[in-house]
C-alpha cells in the first residue's frame, strides 16, 4: 500500500488487511491492499453515500467505476479503529458527509414505484438487487410499491399525501412517468404535487427521461439513477397538455404520428428486446413508405435551426454556472426567447424573421402557409411523420430534439417530409448524436402550440411512447410545470453547430 498517514488519510482495519481513505478536495481514493481484484477505487464526494463511525467501526459505502467507460457499482468498505484513533476518525467521516451532502438532504424521504412489466420486465430484480441496496446504504426513509397493473402509478399519485415525501423514484420506462405526471395533475392539489421532484431509474426500453437527465453513459445505469434520487437537485422542465375529444392530459416528452407512432406502438410484442424493437421498428417502417395522414398547423416562435442551436448553448453555459454555484435552477432566469401569449411572437421561418404582426417574406420556398388572424401556420409538405416533444433523447439511438431547453415554454416539433428511402436510411447514421435535424427534408420548429387534424381514419398516436386515439388533438406548453431531480441542471446530452462539432 502506497497511502501513508496524512491530515487527508484514514487507515482503517488489522495489518495486512488494512484500507486507506483519502479525501483530496472532492477526490475520494479507496487502497485495499487486500482486494487482489479492485485494490485501487478512485471516486468522489458527490458518489460517496454514507461515511460514519460506529462501535469502534469506520464504514464507507460509495458508487464508484472501474475505469472511466465502466457502469457504476456499489463499495462498501469498513474496517476497525484503534482506540487512540477514534476522535480523528469521527472528524474524518463528518468531513466526508460534510462535502457528501453540501447543500442536499440527508435520511431522505422516497416514494418508490417499481413497475415490475416494464422494458424486458427486470424491474423488481433491478429494485431488489441494486436499487434498493443504494437507498440502504444512502439512510433514506423509502416507501416502495411494485405497481400491480397499468394506471396503478397514476392511482397512487392522484391520492399521493404531499407532506411525506422530498422525491418520487420511478423504476420503470417512460410509460410509468406519464402515469405520474397526469397523477399529479388529478391531484386536489396540483401545483404542490408538481413541486415534488421525480426522478426516474431506469428499467423500461426507451428511458428517455432517464437519457435525458443523466446522458447516455448513466442513462441506463440503474446505480446513477438511484444516486440521482439521493444527490440530484430539483430541475423544472415544461410540460405539454394534450387536448383531444374535450379531454386534456399531458406529456413530459413527446406525441407523435407516422412513421415514429406506427414503429413505437407497433413493436410492443418486441419488447424483451428493449430499445431494439424501435431500430426494427424504423426499418419496417421505411420500407412501407407510407404518407403521415394528418395536417400540421403551429404557432411557431423559431425556425432558424443554427439560431436554435447557438440559443441551446448559450442556455447551457448559463445553467452549468448557476449549478456550480448551488443555485436551484429557476424556469425564469435562463430561457431564451420566452414567450407570453399577451407578448405575441417573434420568430424566424426560412431564415427571415418575422413577428405575429408581418407578413412572412421566406428566402427559401417556405414549408408553412401564410400566417392566419391568429398566428397559425399550416406545415404545406406531403408528411412521413410529425414528432414533437421536450428533451434531445427520445430514445439512446435517436436525438429527436437536441436542442430543446427544459424550461423555454416552448415545443419543439419535427415535420419530416416524405422522402427517399435511402434519405431515410442515411438519417439514421448519427441519429444517437441529432444529426438528423440538420436534414433538408426535417423541418425543426419551436412553437407555442401545435394541432394535429387526421383526414384518414386509422394510424396511430403516441404520447410518452403510450397509445391514444387517432384523432384531432391540440398541444399547448407550460413552462417549468413539472420538477425533476438532475445531477447537472440541463439535459445532459451535447450537440453542436456542425463546425464547432468535435471530431468523431
Ligand atoms: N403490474 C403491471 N402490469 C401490467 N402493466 C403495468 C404494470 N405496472 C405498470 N404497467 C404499465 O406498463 C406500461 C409500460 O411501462 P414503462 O413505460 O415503464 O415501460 P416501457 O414501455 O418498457 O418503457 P419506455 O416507455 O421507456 O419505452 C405503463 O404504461 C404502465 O401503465
């Protein structure tokens, strides 16, 4: 063992067995000499879940990765203290939660929701397994239900009591976090319950909350979803209310009709491949060919997509230096472009801008009608498939809106026009990184609000990846309606203007 015995380093356990703790700023490095397969554990504060001292004993329990690639696992470590080192080792373990928890909650208080059927149905297991064994470790207060059938979640929620609980861990797909979100919603008091931040583990086949919040190298790891619950800070995202039939629910991640509905509703008999299923599905989809039969018509406030992604990065700069400085992230501060419904719009179509009150004058032939008295535009193209949401990841394989901003009140909506099968097929190279959207034939709109008119009567509608009727519908957005936990206070995914991209 190379540890020696500084102000930083604890040594804990028999000779010959013993294990060295050092704490460097935030840097945590674990030796056990007599751990032949992992002796050297490097980490940080932010993953170390509990240091204490207690009957003599120093015990440490962290998630940690073999190498910089490796998922996250769960170390524990503990060892014996000699009588004459005890003082020091208490103040060593206050100083290692002290950094652990700066600014958080210690004992927290979770209400669990396992929905054992979701994804390749590993949920309990994961829960039971690893989960569960975080939350242990972490001292939090947990109240656990395994969902026994489908709206069971949104039951719950609609009945939830607001006082008992600082978060909602949600160990499933997208599905179940729909289910709590129009929960809350039924709830005597919604504002409240959306306060209550949710935070998604994920065990379901897309997870693209899960994506989203912890980027594609944790977004499927269930360890950095359980610390997320424990460690991440509130986050508000926008959420979308979908009005069809004079009956409202809503969205936190996208509706979709064509192509993506068709693949996404189409493949639930595929599901023990997880996210697979939706790469298959695509192909099917492709090869039918077949035109979206809906009409498109939005409220657009931006269409210039550089302009979009120079305002993503701007966003992000100012979220990443209000996260380092503790600060909750306000829906306020940060969006640019907001957008009121007293204010009008100003917006960009075909590069030339426009407002609520000027005709439009495109460079470029436009793919939207002239505005009408109310601000509506009708998208004019022969449609493969209409995708709008929040969030860049819709699904690992597929950036549908990289450059989405959580809390800007606005939706962003993607009309792919019917194109070349080969057009098609090449837009899935690069997909996992949002190439796509810088496709000719992918119109790329940020709009207030959105409706979808079907002059056919059969096809499918997806909302957060469930089925609803195929039939008119009309979205709106709420800025910053909803609250997640999130280890960095922006999605975590990059993108980038095609020459500031880093070379792949
Ligand atoms: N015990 C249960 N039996 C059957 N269905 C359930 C049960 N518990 C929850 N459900 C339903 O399972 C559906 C799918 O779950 P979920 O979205 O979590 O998984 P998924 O579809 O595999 O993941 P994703 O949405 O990320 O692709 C949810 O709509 C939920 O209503």
């Amino acid at each position: 063992m190379t540890a020696h015995s500084d102000a930083n380093t604890l040594i804990v356990g028999a000779q010959g067995r013993s294990t060295a703790v050092t704490l460097t700023g935030d840097s945590l490095l674990v030796q056990r000499n007599a751990d032949k397969r992992w002796p050297r554990v490097e980490s940080n504060a932010y993953h170390v879940l509990w240091a204490e001292l207690k009957g003599g004993l120093f015990n440490l329990s962290f998630l940690a990765r073999r190498s910089a690639e490796s998922p996250l696992a769960l170390v524990h470590v503990s060892g014996n203290v000699r009588i004459d080192a005890l003082e020091r080792t208490a103040s060593f373990a206050t100083r290692l939660m002290d950094k652990a928890y700066a600014g958080l909650k210690r004992h927290k208080k979770l209400k669990v929701l396992v929905n054992p059927k979701s994804g390749p149905g590993n949920g309990i297991a994961h829960y039971n397994e690893r989960i569960e064994p975080v939350f242990h470790a972490a001292r939090c207060i947990v109240d656990s239900t395994f969902t026994s059938y489908g709206g069971h979640a949104q039951e719950l929620m609609r009945e939830l009591d607001l006082d008992q609980y600082d978060a909602i861990v949600v160990v499933s797909g997208d599905g179940s976090i729909h289910e709590v979100i129009n929960g809350f919603a039924e709830h005597r008091d919604p504002e409240q319950a959306f306060r209550i931040p949710i935070a998604p583990v994920p065990s379901g086949s897309g997870n693209g909350l899960s994506l989203n919040i912890l980027g594609v190298q944790d977004g499927y790891d269930v360890y950095a979803g359980a610390l997320n619950a424990i460690k991440g800070r509130p986050m508000h995202i926008d959420l979308m209310s979908v009005t069809q039939n004079g009956q409202r629910s809503f969205s936190f991640m996208s509706q979709t009709v064509g192509l993506f509905a068709d693949l996404d509703l189409g493949t639930e008999w595929m599901r023990c491949l997880g996210s697979q299923r939706f790469v298959l599905g695509y192909i099917f989809g492709i090869l039918r060919k077949t035109r979206c039969p809906v009409q498109l018509s939005l409220k657009v406030v931006e269409s210039d997509k550089r302009k979009m992604a120079q305002d993503l990065n701007t966003y992000r700069a100012s979220a990443k230096a209000q996260y380092a400085q503790h600060s909750p992230i306000s829906p306020s501060a940060q969006a640019p472009t907001p957008w009121t419904a007293t204010s009008g719009y100003a917006s960009t179509i075909g590069g030339t801008t426009v407002n609520s009150t000027t005709p439009l004058e495109p460079k470029r032939p436009s793919p939207v009608s002239e505005l009408d008295a109310d601000g509506w535009v009708t998208f004019t193209k022969p449609l493969s498939y209409v995708y709008a949401g929040k969030g860049p990841y819709v699904s690992k394989d597929l950036m549908q809106f990289p450059v989405s901003i959580p809390d800007d009140g606005l939706i962003d909506v993607v009309a792919q026009e019917l194109t070349t099968r080969k057009a098609m097929i090449d837009a899935m190279e690069g997909s996992e990184h949002g190439d796509q959207y810088w496709m000719d034939t992918q119109h790329y709109f940020r709009a207030a609000a959105y409706r979808i008119e079907p002059y056919k009567a059969s096809g499918c509608f997806s909302v957060d990846g469930e089925g609803y009727p195929f039939a008119s519908f009309e979205v709106e957005c709420h800025r910053g309606m909803a609250t997640v936990l999130s280890p960095y206070g922006y999605y975590q995914a990059e993108f980038y203007l095609p020459e500031d991209a880093p070379r792949k």
